[in-house]
C-alpha cells in the first residue's frame, strides 16, 4: 500500500513539474515575440512594426507550350513555360464530364476555356501546341486555343509510333 501512494506522489509531482516548464517556456516565448514587435526606432521614438511578410512574386510568362493528350477516353491540356515548368492545367474529369463525355470536342473547348482562365494571371500569349493521342478532341482543342486569343507559333504531333517493336494490342470491337 505505502509503496502505491509513494509512487503516485511521484507521479503527481512530476506532472506538475512538467506544467511549470511548459508555462514558463509558453512565457518566455510571448515575451519574446512583444520584444521584436515592441522594438523603437532611434529617430522617431515609435514602435516598429512586426516584420511585414513578403508578397508573392507571380512571374510573367509571355511564351510557352500546350500539351493537349487526346485519348479515347479523356482528353487532358496543360500549359507549361519554355523550360517545361506547369502553369496550369484541365482534364475532362476535372470538369465534371463523365463516360464517353470526356473524349467529346466539346468536351475539349470546356477544358480549353478552363485552361485559359487558369494561364491568364501569368499573361501568357504566344504558345507551341504539342498534340498527343488519337482522340476526337485534338482539332477542337487546337480551335478552341486559337479562339482564346493565343498566339500559335507550332503545332507539332507528338503521337508516339512503334517501329514493329512490341505486339500490338488486339483490334477493338465496337
């Protein structure tokens, strides 16, 4: 019995010296924070205020690339500036169009818009479009881009064509 209550006062006490530790490094911390808020200027004798936080820097892209992959089922673009980085990018699904929806022309001026509104805040203007994929949506989304305002420098195919190297897939059945 003596040696429960023994090691149950221990534990009590320990508890507490825990609090006080943390109440005292929560203590010190706040003191702190108003000693770097509260920090006087020599000329004018008033308070400085806290470090004003950085802005953003949104970088302006004038020229870049479009990569529309079109596939049976879905059609995907994506903006990206010259050295390939991701500005902004749309997919069919992304819009809500499901099933066969997705790989629709229509469905590819939705993503286009989308797109666009997306790359507006970097004023991209002048792009190469790379084409990928078989699906019904490339010449729509390549008309969609040209209505948007974009200033189109190339359009290439990209389509990747096997040289007899691997056995291909069996004819689909439709």
């Amino acid at each position: 019995m003596s040696e429960e209550k023994a090691i149950k006062k221990e534990e009590q006490v320990s508890q507490k010296a825990d609090q006080k530790s943390e109440s005292v490094a929560v203590e010190k911390k706040e003191e702190k924070v108003a000693a770097e808020t509260e920090v006087k200027t020599e000329t004018t004798g008033e308070k400085a205020p806290a470090k004003a936080r950085k802005k953003k820097i949104r970088r302006q892209v004038l020229r870049g690339q479009a990569h529309i992959q079109c596939t049976y089922n879905n059609t995907l673009l994506t903006f990206a500036d010259q050295g390939g980085k991701v500005l902004a990018w749309s997919s069919a699904g992304s819009l809500g169009f499901k099933g066969a929806k997705k790989a629709t022309p229509y469905a590819a001026t939705q993503i286009v818009n989308a797109a666009s509104e997306k790359v507006a805040k970097f004023g991209l203007k002048e792009i190469d479009v790379y084409v990928k994929g078989v699906g019904s949506g490339r010449e729509a989304a390549i008309r969609a881009l040209v209505n948007n305002d974009f200033e189109i420098n190339l359009i290439k195919d990209i389509t990747p064509i096997p040289h007899n190297g691997c056995r291909p897939r069996k004819p689909r059945r439709v």
